[in-house]
C-alpha cells in the first residue's frame, strides 16, 4: 500500500537553529499538508499546498514556517529560528483529491527543540 | 478554538463489547467529517467517513453515526478487538476548506 514517508523521525536541535522536515508524499497525490501534535494535545493543521503554491494555512503558520516542492517528490517543512514551544509532532499528508476526501498521513517527526 | 471536542480523552471496553466514541462540534458548515485511529509513534491512519447527506457510514465492525442537529458523531466499534486499542481522533471539514480539524482524541483500551 502507498505510504507517505517522513524523515527523519526524530530531529533534536537547539533553539534559534532553522531545521528542515522532509517528507515524500503518495506519487500520484496532488495535494499536500502540514500537521502538527504538541504532546497531550490536539492535531493541528499548519498548512496545506496544491499547485506549488499555499492553498490554506493556519494562524501558526507565521513568518516563521515555510513549505516548498523542490524537487516534485519531496515536500518539505522549514521552521526558521526554532523556538521551544515549537517541539511537536509534525505529520506530513498528501491526498489526490480535496481535503474532504481523507488523507494519508506519514508516520511523523518528533522535533525536539533544546 | 475548539471546533471539534472529545469529552472522553479514555475508554475501556471487554473484549468482545461494543466500543462507541463521541464527538461533538460546533460550525454548523462542517459537512465532511472521519475519524483516524492512531498508534503511538505512527501517524494517523485513516478509518471512516461520513458526509453530511448521510446519518450513517458502516465499513465492517465500524460504523460511524451524524446527528446533525445535535452537531454530535459517533464511532462504534461491534465486536471490540484488543488490537483497537490505540488512540482515535475525529476530524471535521468544510467544503469551503482544505483543512481538517481534530479533536483532542479518546485512547481506547480493549481488555482481553
């Protein structure tokens, strides 16, 4: 079965550092989204992407984040000058219709922020 | 904001029994809404559907039921299995929309 892959799966880094999220959507997906779980909380949406371009984001996804296709497989999440409260799960999905379809989630990265 | 709530955040079934998750939610243009179940160190993993043209989806031993006027969906679970054990979410769209919003999740313990 189609997998959404996300690497690594657990990225440690000091605050102020820029890190980047990687992730290889399903390949015939068209749209693509950002997630994220603080622990002990709800899923939240960061971002969605269709077209090389942002489609819908959230109010957390500020100045701070940004998303690119550099490459047609890989979607990537940059958080630039990381801060603590940053450190969350951060899960990747793709669709190949609308969100109202469902999605296929990847198994996540646990970004610890130190 | 919490457009989506799970009031119970646990559940412990017998195995065998009936297991039945609620969510409740607020936005009245909510019309597509699943729930995920997930394990830890996994993401979500997709389970059931409904849409708002429908009061009931049934996918196995799953069946996911809308009460519209109420705002209020429900998962059962017939029969209950140990291997259900996992934590399960509810999430809700709106067709003017891409995002999906979640709830805080009921962990659901099967007891062999």
């Amino acid at each position: 079965e189609p997998e959404v892959t996300q690497t690594p799966s657990h990225q440690v880094t000091q605050m102020g550092q820029e890190v980047i999220l990687r992730c290889v959507p399903i390949s015939n997906h068209l749209y693509f989204y950002w997630y994220r779980q603080i622990l002990g909380q709800k899923v939240e949406f960061l971002v969605s992407f269709y077209n090389n371009e942002i489609s819908e984001k959230s109010e957390i996804f500020d100045d701070q984040f940004s998303v690119e296709r550099p490459d047609g497989s890989n979607f990537t999440l940059k958080i630039r000058s990381t801060k603590l409260e940053d450190s969350a799960m951060y899960f990747c999905a793709s669709s190949r219709q609308r969100a109202n379809y469902g999605y296929t989630f990847g198994s996540g990265t646990r970004l610890t922020v130190v | 904001d919490q457009q989506v709530k799970q009031n119970s955040p646990s559940l412990s079934v017998q195995e065998g029994r009936i297991s039945i998750l609620n969510c409740d939610y607020t936005n009245s243009m909510f019309d597509y809404f699943l729930w995920y179940k997930k394990y830890p160190a996994e993401g979500p993993t997709f389970l059931i559907s409904i849409s708002s043209i429908k009061d009931k989806n049934e996918d196995g031993r799953f069946t996911v039921f809308l009460n519209k006027s109420a705002k209020h969906l429900s998962l059962h679970i017939v029969p209950s299995q140990p291997g259900d054990s996992a934590v399960y979410f509810c999430a809700a769209s709106a067709d003017t929309g891409n995002q999906f919003y979640f709830g805080t999740g009921t962990s659901l313990t099967v007891i062999p």
